[in-house]
C-alpha cells in the first residue's frame, strides 16, 4: 500500500500548484468588495485535497492494521500523521469560514511535511515495550491536534500580514479583496491558538502520567519534553499578551508564527539533532 502514500503526495503537491496559481490570478471582488464564493481554482484545489486526503486515510489504515497500533512510532509515520491533522483542519476551517485563499497558504506545509515522511524511514519494526500503552493514542492525539491548530494559526497569521501590507500601502488589488477582512483573520487567530493550546497542555499532562506508569516519575527531562514545555510557555505569553497586553493584529500574527517556528523545531530538530526517549534516531 506504498502507492496510498505516492498518490496521497501527488495530490498534495498538485493543489499546492493550483494554489500559487491562484494566489496570482486576478479576479474581480463582488459588489461589495468581498469575494463571491469559491472561485473555479480553489474549487479545483480543494478537489485535489479531497483526493489527496482519502489516499492518504487508506495509507494510515493500512499501518493502523498492519501494525495494530497507533501508526506514529517513526519518524515517518509522525510527519505524516501531522500532515493528516492539519489536512482535516483545514477543512473545517474552510467549512466554518469559507476562506477560499486558505489553501494557498495551508496546503506547502502539508505537502512539506509529506515530503519530508517520504524520504524519512517507513519500515514496520517491533513496537518498544515503553510505546505498547493505551496512552499512544491518548498522548499523540492531543499533541497532534495541537500543533496542526498552532499551524493553522501560522498560516493566518500570515494571511493577516500581507492583507495588513495591502491596506498600510493602499494597494486594494484582487488579492486584498479575496483575503478575508483583518478583523476577521485576527479572530481565526485567537481562536486556532485557543484550540490549540489546552490541546498541548492535555498533551503534557498525558505524557506525564504515561511517564510515571513507566518510569515511576513524572518528569526526566528529556529534551522533547523541555521544548513542549518551551512552546507551552511561549504559547502562555501569546495568549496573555493578547488578554492582558492587548497584543492583536500584526504582534499576535507574528507571535503565531514564531510559535510555529518553535513547534517544529520540537518536532523534527529534537528528533533528529538531541537524543532522548521520544528520539526517532538511535
């Protein structure tokens, strides 16, 4: 079933295409200055997605049932897991709000992270004695729900940047009037980021206990558990200083995405530059 993951990819990497392409395609704004719908591209890459999507769910149930676990104990099967949860974020948000551009800005980093899967191990080993817990699926879930809300929120933020350049420069071209309002993006913003951060915080606490019905602790300072911890704290300042300092719009975009930044680097830098009990690499 290597061919689900090929098929899934190709997919990915054509809506990504058929983004860009509709990122610098001009189309007029309705009447009122806002965007009438989706337009016959982002239909079209929202398609890709659908299909890029179900090849992919085949691949995850393949592993699920091959492997009779949770599929998320390589590397491999992480990225693409990531990338699985991001895709069906992205189509609620695009339900809930009806962002056609979304994809444009959403759909390079699933395929980033696709393509990173595939040139990363995929062979089935034996599952590690400290892995064969119901707290797999707990713990991982949670953590995974997270970090796709944290990178939804991302690529808002930088919705929410270059709509603002549109507006400071007083360049209301086609692309101004098919982004969604500043008000608007910062509210998707704040809300993604909400999501996303009692996810982490369940994430933390779930892994915590999985460590003390393993290890007999609740803490060992294992690098991937400092950088979640670094990225809870960074995400508890996002969200106070929006609360509290009033930081919304341009601060909080940018917050979002040097919050993302550190997301990944928890995920892939830590995986593959620090040793510890999350490491993939031995």
């Amino acid at each position: 079933m290597v061919i689900s993951f090929e098929l899934a990819l190709t997919f990915y990497f054509a809506a990504v295409i058929a983004g860009i392409v509709d990122l610098f395609r001009k189309a007029p704004a309705a009447a009122d200055g806002q965007p009438s719908g989706f337009t016959a591209e982002e239909r079209f890459l929202l398609a890709l997605t659908v299909g890029g999507f179900f090849f992919h769910t085949v691949n995850f149930l393949w592993r699920l049932f091959a492997t009779g676990h949770m599929p998320v104990t390589n590397l491999h099967e992480a990225a693409s897991f990531f990338a699985w949860a991001l895709v069906i974020l992205f189509f609620y948000i695009e339900y809930r709000y009806r962002i056609g551009l979304l994809g444009s800005f959403v759909m390079p980093v699933v395929f980033v992270l696709m393509l990173s899967a595939s040139v990363l191990p995929r062979q089935i080993k034996p599952l590690s004695p400290i892995l064969k817990s119901y707290w797999l699926w707990v713990h991982t879930t949670l953590a995974f729900v997270g970090d796709a809300a944290f990178a939804m929120a991302a690529g808002i933020g930088l919705m929410y940047i270059l709509q603002e350049r549109f507006v400071k420069k007083k360049h209301l071209g086609s692309l101004f009037h098919r982004l969604p309002s500043l008000k608007v993006l910062d509210e998707i913003n704040y809300r993604l980021i909400s999501i996303g951060f009692p996810f982490l915080s369940l994430a933390i606490i779930t892994g915590s206990l999985w460590s003390q019905s393993v290890f007999g602790t609740f803490w060992r300072w294992d690098p991937k558990e400092v950088w979640s911890l670094i990225t809870w704290f960074i995400y508890v300042f996002v969200l106070h200083a929006r609360l509290r300092q009033g930081w919304r719009g341009r601060k909080a975009a940018y917050l979002s995405i040097l919050g993302f930044v550190v997301v990944l680097f928890t995920f892939f830098g830590v995986n593959l530059l620090m040793k510890g009990y999350h490491s993939f690499v031995k």
